[in-house]
C-alpha cells in the first residue's frame, strides 16, 4: 500500500514532467526541472530592498517552483541565483512540502 508520502512524490512527478508543465533550466551552474511563473507583472515596486532605480530602469520579477531535492541549501533572501546565464535576486522563499516557491527580482531596462 502507498503511503502518502509516496502519493505526494508521484504528483510531483505530474507536476515536474517536461511533457506537461516544467521545462529544464539552469540554476548556478546545475540543469533543474523547474516550473517558471513569467507572468509577473513587470514594474516599479517601491517595497523591495533592490529598488535603486535611475530613469528606465523596472523591477522584473518571476517565480519558480523546485524540488528541494535540487538544492544543497535553502534560498534565503537577498541570495545572488544565476538562471539561464541571468542574475536575480531572491526576494522570497516559501516551501509547499517537497517544493521551494522562490520569488525572483532584477532590475532591467
């Protein structure tokens, strides 16, 4: 019989399948299944602590969703993460289980 541990693993398997909703990326160097939320709203957010804005210069920000099993360490905020040869910045971090939720943020023009 199947505990719900294992349940819990085999849905996120469904949910961190390329054929579905992720997609491979790479994180600091390692190629991850990840699921990426581009559809962020792109602004000025006054509430970040990386908001040292000049004349068109926005805060972009994405979530990404993880297996915690890819990483040695959690994130923590403020932490520099290199996706795709792009550098953001960890704004938040909320585990769901066997998942990281993690907010990126960077300025871009």
């Amino acid at each position: 019989m199947i505990n719900f541990k294992e349940d819990l693993k085999k849905d996120l398997n469904v949910f961190f399948n390329i054929k579905e909703f992720a997609q491979e990326h790479e994180i600091d160097g390692k190629t991850v299944i990840i699921v990426v939320n581009d559809d962020v709203i792109k602004g000025f957010n006054t509430t970040s602590q990386y908001n040292d804005y000049t004349e068109g210069v926005f805060l972009a920000s994405k979530t990404i969703y993880a297996k915690k099993e890819d990483f040695n360490k959690k994130p923590i905020k403020g932490q520099r993460l290199r996706l795709d040869n792009k550098y953001y910045y960890v704004e938040l971090v909320k585990e769901l289980g066997e998942i990281y939720e993690i907010t990126l943020v960077a300025n871009e023009s």
